[in-house]
C-alpha cells in the first residue's frame, strides 16, 4: 500500500509518481491521505503538521478507501 502524505513541502508531481507506482506494482494507493483533514486547521496539533485525535477518524476512512479492496479478495 502506498499512502501519500502531500505537504507544503512536497512537489505536486509526487502524486502522480506514486499512482503510477502503486498501479505497476499493483499495491492499493490512498492519492490523500490527509483530504478532509488539511484544511481544517483544527484538526492538527499546535505544530500545525502533526494531526489531533479528533481527526483520526477521517483518516481511518481515507486509509480503508485502499485497503479494504485489498481484504475483500
């Protein structure tokens, strides 16, 4: 499974790279891992990086998205 965790810092290119990954090795590829998440500044810890508890559930479901395709057979 491949998760891609875009940040400021990443290149915008990098998520078309690791779909085009994740299809050749065929691995199940989360595009975002933080959509839902990012632009809500609530939802991170004063860092503003790290995310808080509240926002672990959205990304549960951003991650099950890829992988329960990968459990169902």
């Amino acid at each position: 499974m491949i998760i891609d965790v875009r940040c400021r810092i990443t290149l915008p290119e990098t998520g078309a790279f690791f779909a085009e990954l994740a299809r050749q090795e065929k691995l199940a590829y989360v595009d975002f891992l933080l959509d839902g998440v990012a632009d809500k500044p609530q939802l991170f810890q004063a860092d503003n990086l790290h995310p808080l508890a509240e926002a672990q559930p959205r990304l549960l479901d951003n991650v099950w998205a890829g992988l329960a395709p990968l459990l169902s057979g």
